[in-house]
C-alpha cells in the first residue's frame, strides 16, 4: 500500500521513523511519501520536504510566515493528488495538518491521525472538524481518550511511543561516549559523571534566541558543573556559537541528546516533548518557557490547562517547576536549579513521580507497533 505522511516538527519525525518502520514489517510492500526529516528519510520514506522548513513558533511568526504557510499548503495537496495514496497519515502538527484533513477527506483519501492535536489545551471545538473529516483518531497520552469520550467520538489508546523508544536506547547504551564540544571532552556512559547539567532549549531558532541566552547566564553561577547544549537538527554550528562566547563551563553536542540526558545530574528543559524525554530518563528538570511578548499574551487567554510540560498535564499535578514567561530569570533559574542539585528529598520525590509517569505510559505497550497494527488493519478491512 501507499503511504502519505505528514509530520511537521522533529518530535513528529522520531515518532513517525518508528511508525514506518513497523509498518514495512506489516506491509512488506509498503511505499511511503512524507514530510519529516532525517529519521523519517532512513526509515525508507521519500522526503518530500523537511521540517526544519515548515515550523513557526508563537502567533505572530506565523501571521508573517502566511505566504510560505499556503504556498506549502498547495503543495501538499497537489503533491497527495499526484501520489494517490491509500492513506494520508497525520502526526500531531495541527494548524497545518487539521486543513490537510479537510481537503484529503473531501478528496476521498482515508485520512488518519497519529497524535492528537492539543485540542484540550486550546481551541477545543477543533473536535468537530476531527469528528468530521478524520476517519482514525490514535491517541498517546492516557486522558485523551476520556477527552475525546466526552465528545461523543470513538479513539484507540496506543500508548506513548517515547517510552519504548527510550526504554529501547536505555537498554542498549551502556558504552556510548557522550562527545563535548567546546572543551573536547569525551565520557562514556559508565564513568556516571555527577556534575553535568543539559541544556535542551528547543529546536526552533525563534525559541532559541529568547531561551538560550537567559539559560547560558545561569551557568557562571554553577563554576563547578559542565553545561551541556544539544544542539537541534538542521540548526548551524554559526548560530549557536553567537551565543556561546565567554561561557567557559558550557560545551555542545549535536546529535547526542539521549547520550546527554543518560549523563545529566539535572536538565533545563523547553516545553514540550523534550520534558518528557527528559523524564523518561529520570533526570530532574526545569522547565523553560518564553516567547514572544504578543504570542504569549495571546495564548495566555486561550489555553486553559494548567501547566504547559507533558509531565505536569500527565500527572495532573507539579512534578517539575515551570518558570512561564517573566517568571523566566537567571535568578529564579539560579534558585531553581540548586534545589534539583542538592535537596535530596525534593530530588527523590521527583524521581518517585517519574517512575509512576513511566508506568501510565507503558500500560498501552509498544505504541509504534500497535499504531501501525491499528491502521494496516484499518486500512485492509
């Protein structure tokens, strides 16, 4: 069968690399068109555009990005016509995927979710567009379906596929060297080194350029630690480095988040998919965010969850701090970070919520192989 899949950031990317790779073991004949990125191109899909060229951050990137937004649009849909594929398959990403469900489904494609838009958090009657033009809804976060119930409309649990993906990695990475760059440092899993503390400060330079810098002055008051970048795909060596200069206790990694995050005593983490990566490895974290003063503003009144990290929605409580905003400050960092350092039983009590975490997560089992099962099934009845 053929295959059109649409990912629009680098979570939807790893994600969407283990959906194809379980469904070319059910489907031996599978051909798969996509929009992702590196890890959805190995995977064996034909790349049709990388993400790194689709992401806007905050309302007002995206009021001055509308030109190259439709311009995509257009050609998404006149590249699925060409391709006829005999499903289009859509991760998460909803601004741009909800209207390629509308136009598939009136085309007459199946048309099938993978990670539900946060439609929870905010615009909540986006259900009745899914309700409407989505045939398969599969969900990974254990409320969603209770979301979704209340609504009146049927969805499948498949469980969270970070937590196979990185029980996987956890169980196969005992002699992984973790290579630093800055002070050319090079550690390797079992030296369990106590003193490094990651950086993970998102993967759109947007965010990058109001987060980074307010994480970066926090390091001077930490001499004795090692503060460690990873550095976002498809971002150039040049850009980080305007950033970089003067902090002798900082050094970078590209491509080795999951190495970092095997090594790291506590991480300061942005929003999203990442704080949970980083719980999954048991590292106790901040969570960073700040954006636009306009985006915010305009969010503030929309969203209606109570926290913005996955960890703290989960569980439905404060596992891990979140400095939102002008709460975002070298000393509340400071302040912050030195009690996921040294206060033994804050640091054990989150360690004990993450493990409950990890277990709600796992309850679905291998959630790419029940993803793919799920719409390969759908897809021959």
């Amino acid at each position: 069968m053929r295959y059109y899949i649409v990912a629009g950031e680098a979570s939807g990317d790893l994600h969407g690399s283990n959906l194809i790779k379980e469904l070319k073991k059910l489907d031996t004949q599978a051909a798969v068109r996509c929009w992702g990125g590196d890890k959805m191109k190995a995977a064996g899909a034909t790349l049709v555009k990388h993400y790194k060229d689709l992401a806007f951050m905050g309302f007002s990137e995206v009021l001055k990005n509308l030109p190259t937004i439709f311009k995509n649009l257009s050609f998404c849909k006149t590249d699925i016509l060409q391709y006829q594929p005999d499903a289009v398959i859509l991760i998460d990403y909803p601004g741009f995927n909800l209207r390629i469900a509308k136009w598939a489904k009136t085309h007459h494609f199946k048309v099938i979710f993978y990670i539900s838009p946060q439609i929870w958090a905010w615009k909540e009657s986006r259900v009745n567009i899914i309700k409407k033009y989505v045939d398969k809804m599969l969900v990974i976060l254990p409320f969603e379906k209770s979301f979704y119930k209340k609504w009146n409309y049927q969805v499948e649990y498949v469980g969270h596929p970070l937590a196979e993906v990185i029980g996987n990695y956890k169980r196969q990475a005992d002699n992984q060297q973790l290579i630093i760059t800055g002070n050319q440092r090079s550690i390797t899993n079992n030296e369990q080194p106590s003193n490094i503390i990651a950086l993970l400060p998102g993967s759109r330079k947007q965010e990058l350029k109001i987060k980074l810098p307010v994480m970066l002055q926090v390091a001077k008051h930490f001499p004795g630690y090692q503060f460690v970048v990873a550095k976002a795909p498809g971002i150039d060596n040049e850009f980080y480095n305007s950033f970089l200069e003067g902090h002798d206790n900082v050094g970078t990694v590209t491509d080795q988040t999951y190495v970092l995050l095997m090594q790291a005593k506590a991480a300061l983490v942005t929003s999203g998919t990442a704080t949970l990566e980083t719980a999954l490895f048991g590292v106790p974290q901040i969570v960073c965010y700040k954006g636009n003063a306009l985006s915010y503003q305009v969010a503030r009144r929309l969203i209606k969850v109570k926290f913005i990290s996955l960890v703290n929605l989960i569980m439905n409580k404060e596992v891990v701090k979140e400095l939102i905003q002008d709460e975002l400050t070298v000393e509340n960092l400071k302040k912050d970070l030195t009690i996921i350092l040294y206060d033994t039983i804050k640091i054990q009590k989150i360690k004990n919520d993450y493990a409950e975490l990890k277990n709600m997560l796992q309850l679905g089992g291998n959630a790419s192989l029940n993803a793919a099962a799920s719409i390969y099934n759908f897809l021959i009845t």
